[in-house]
C-alpha cells in the first residue's frame, strides 16, 4: 500500500515534469505551435486548433491562412472570413485562400466580390487567384467578368496552363 502511494507521487510528478516541460517547448518554440495548429487542421479539429491560435501572441500569415483555411474546409466560411478581417497583414496567397474557399462553397458572387477586391488593396492577382475565380464565373453567369480575367490572364501567360483552358471552355 505505501509503494503503490509511493508510484502516485512518482506519476503525478512525470505529470507536473512533462506539463513544464510541454510548456517550455511551447512557450519558447513558435513553430512547435505552428504545426500543432496545422495538425489540428488537417485532422479536421478546427476548435483545438483555435484554441493554440488564440494562445498566440504573434501570428504570421501561416498561421492566419493555416486557421482560415481550416474554418473554410470544415464548412465554417463565415468564421474564416471573420478571421480574414481581422488581420492586419494580408498577402496573396491570403486572398486566394478565401476566393477558393468561398468558390469550392458556392459563394461564387462572394468570390468575384474578393477578387476585385484583391485588386482594390493593391494585389496583383496570380495564377492560383485566376484558377480559383475563373469557374464562379461560370456558375454565377457573369461572362463579361470572365471574359476580361480570361484576357488579363492571356495576357500574363497563364493561358498556357491546361487547368484554365478546361475551366474556359
């Protein structure tokens, strides 16, 4: 009875060690946090995830794409545009994550929305920013929109990519 007392003790400090040492790691190592958060995401635990990012004090932009991007697929677009919002810096890869997202979701008129968008906050759009807009074209009807990306992305070189003449045609 006094070992098994004993071997209490000894296991609740193995806890109190590895929770100190966890939080060092933690504390110490951004990027151990980094990928816990992508890990998270990509096993589809979008709420633990959060909980990681909100323990953040600095947050890069793979970190905010990262929890954006894990909002969107878990089918919370409305979280992941209120996480886009609120942060300061973007890029754009930032801006293509939620064209694509709101795209693969249907919010095709959303999409279009953040594509001129990309444009207004001084972002050149990119091959994935064209890929991604070119389809919510299509379903959401509106040909002259597509017509000119098509034409700005002809006259960047993108048309030479197969992806973007199969959503053309």
């Amino acid at each position: 009875m006094f070992t098994n007392g004993f071997l209490i003790l000894n296991d609740v400090k193995c806890q109190l060690i590895g929770k100190y040492i966890v939080f060092q790691i933690w504390f110490w190592f951004g990027s151990v946090r980094v990928g816990i958060i992508e890990l998270y995401v990509t096993c589809g635990r979008v709420g633990d995830a959060q909980k990681v990012f909100d323990e953040m004090s600095k947050r890069d932009v793979i970190v905010w794409n990262l929890m954006i991007r894990g909002f969107c697929k878990s089918g919370n677009v409305d979280t992941g545009l209120c996480l886009f919002r609120k942060m300061g810096e973007r890029n754009v890869v930032l801006w293509n994550s939620m064209i694509s997202c709101l795209a693969q979701c249907g919010r095709d008129s959303e999409a279009l929305g953040f594509f001129n968008e990309t444009w207004e906050q001084g972002f050149e759009p990119d091959k994935a920013n064209v890929v991604s807009v070119l389809p919510a074209c299509v379903r959401f009807g509106d040909v002259d929109d597509g017509k000119w990306i098509h034409s700005y992305a002809d006259s960047k070189g993108f048309c030479n990519k197969l992806c973007l003449w199969g959503t053309h045609l």
